[in-house]
C-alpha cells in the first residue's frame, strides 16, 4: 500500500459503520490515516430553498464525522473528515482518488436497507468507478480473528491476474498467506432429456494444468518474499449419473468456508462469457456466499495498470 489512507464510506447508520473494524485493522497494520466520508443529500419539498437544505444536510453530515473522528483517534489512530454533497456513488470513488487513497473499505448496504447498498447498488457502483481497491464487507461480518490467509480465484485469464499485485501488497502488509486458487469446469459430454452429462475423464488432466498454471505464479510470489500455496478444486457435485456442474463462484465459496479462508481478492471484467470472473456472476456468487471480505478491483484499478509490469514479471520464466 504505497498511499497511506484508507477512505471509509458512511451514511450514519451502525450498518454502513460495519466497515470501521476492518479499517481500523489496515490502519494499525500499514500506519494509515483513516478518511471518514459522507455524501450529504437534502430531501427538500417543493417550494422550500434548496440551498439552505444543502447547507443543513452538509453541516449534519459534517458533526456525524466529526463525532467518528473522535472515536477513532481517542483510540489512537490517525483519522479525519470528508464531506461532499450528492448521490454517495458519485463521490466515493472520486473521493479516494482525489485524495490519493489506498483503498475504499464499505459495508455492502446502510441506512437506506438492503436494497441499497447490496451489490448492484452503490458497492456495484463504486467497484465498477474505483481505480483503487474495494474491501466489501458484510455489515453482519466482525474482524474477531486475526487474519492469516488471502484466497486468489485465478482462472487462467489476464483479467483474473490483474488482482494479484494488490493481494501481494495485502499480504505483505498483513503477514498473511496467499492461496492462489483455480476452479477445474467439468466437459459436458451429452444431453439425455433434460439432464446435462458431465464427464470426469478429463479432469485429471485439466487439474495437473491447473496446478502447473498456479505453480509457475505461486514461484514469483516467493521470489518477493510472499508465503503462497496452491489449491485445485473441481466444479461438480454429486457421482456418476447424478454428477452436475457447480458455478465457479460456488465452488470458491465452498474452498472459502472449508479452509479457515479470511479474505478473498478478485478482478471483475465486464465482458460476456461463463468462464471468467464477471461482476454479477462470480464475483456476484462469492460475495453473496462467502462469509469473509472481499477485495475487489476493476480492469481500470492503479494496482491492474500496474500488474500488467510486474505481473509480467510475475509470470515470466
């Protein structure tokens, strides 16, 4: 984390604050300044002066700060307010890189309910917006256990790899280990009526690529000093007739829940395909199932422009 601030979006809900603890940990961690930040929105009837709703919502946004600001620092650490007037997915994104954050940490909904801030709403928005990070967390999620392995979904993509650079700088920060993990699909061979027929004959094969694929990355991690392990999992449930393919978010999921998994990093693309880690599918499944944070990163983040050098350096033999 070369910045050394961490913007933490609130709209004065307990809910929305969730995302606190998990910022408190990073700012411990990597010596971070704390960047407490709310959009204010005036709900003004017809006929009454804006400006003045604007002014009234702004300096109630301000206090409310002020008064988090206050808690962290009685706790030690270093934090301060950010105010801005407007939609909040419209200004958190711009926000952190006005002010040269590291990374956005936000609970998945706040007071507006579930339906707000749940992905597809402003955490959607912000992930798709950000060229930083984005550590999503849950509100009902408690940071109760220190933090000792990092899950990084891989499916062979450059995509995918682009959230390695930020799970690296993580790691580092945090001693934590990486696991670099890939989901081995199963070859549908044929339909009988409306079942779909999976083979497993191939999957040996597939596997051993896999671990090569994972391998070769997980020996670059190594070169700078990261603890890396590898894990293949195959997509399927069941045996012989009743076999069925599993969705790739599944699968990770079930690994994250099996394998005292604290934190998951993944790269979303916005392309069409099954095979790839799509905001709204993969990502979608995991964030929705996985019952850790998830760091999340778009094509368009600092840390996958600056993957494409040293995950080069990565990859290269």
């Amino acid at each position: 984390m070369a910045s050394k601030r961490i913007i933490v979006p609130l709209d004065g809900s307990q809910l929305a604050e969730a995302a606190l603890p998990w910022a408190e940990r990073l700012a411990v961690a990597t010596n971070a300044q704390i960047v407490a930040f709310r959009a204010a929105e005036a709900h003004v009837l017809p006929g009454m002066n804006t400006g003045e709703g604007e002014v009234h919502a702004l300096e109630a946004a301000q206090k409310y700060l002020n008064d988090v600001v206050a808690r962290l620092t009685a706790r030690g650490l270093k934090a301060w307010p950010i105010t801005a007037y407007g939609r909040p997915e419209e200004h958190i994104a711009e926000a952190a890189r006005v002010h040269d954050a590291a990374i956005i940490v936000m609970a998945t909904h706040g007071r507006s309910g579930p339906g707000r801030w749940l992905f597809g709403g402003v955490a959607d928005k912000v992930v798709r917006r950000a060229t930083v990070p984005v550590l999503v967390v849950r509100a009902r999620q408690s940071p109760a256990r220190p933090w000792c392995r990092l899950v990084v979904p891989l499916d062979g993509s450059p995509q995918a790899e682009q959230a390695l650079a930020a799970a690296a700088d993580l790691a580092r920060a945090l001693g934590l280990e990486i696991v670099l993990l890939q989901v081995v699909e199963p070859r549908m061979t044929r339909i009988v009526g409306e079942a779909l027929i999976y083979s497993s004959e191939a999957i040996p094969q597939d596997k051993a690529a896999a671990y090569q694929y994972l391998d070769e990355i997980a020996k670059r991690l190594r070169k700078r000093g990261i603890a890396v392990s590898t894990a293949v999992e195959v997509g399927v449930s069941g045996e012989g007739a009743a076999t069925y393919a599993r969705r790739p978010g599944e699968t990770i999921t079930s690994y994250v829940k099996e394998n005292a998994v604290d934190l998951i990093a993944m790269c979303g693309e916005y392309r069409s395909g099954l095979s790839h880690l799509l905001l709204g599918s993969v990502v979608g499944d995991v964030l929705h199932g996985a019952d850790v944070p998830v760091l999340l990163m778009n094509p368009r983040c600092s840390y996958g422009s600056a993957i494409d050098a040293d995950g080069a350096a990565i990859r290269a033999a």
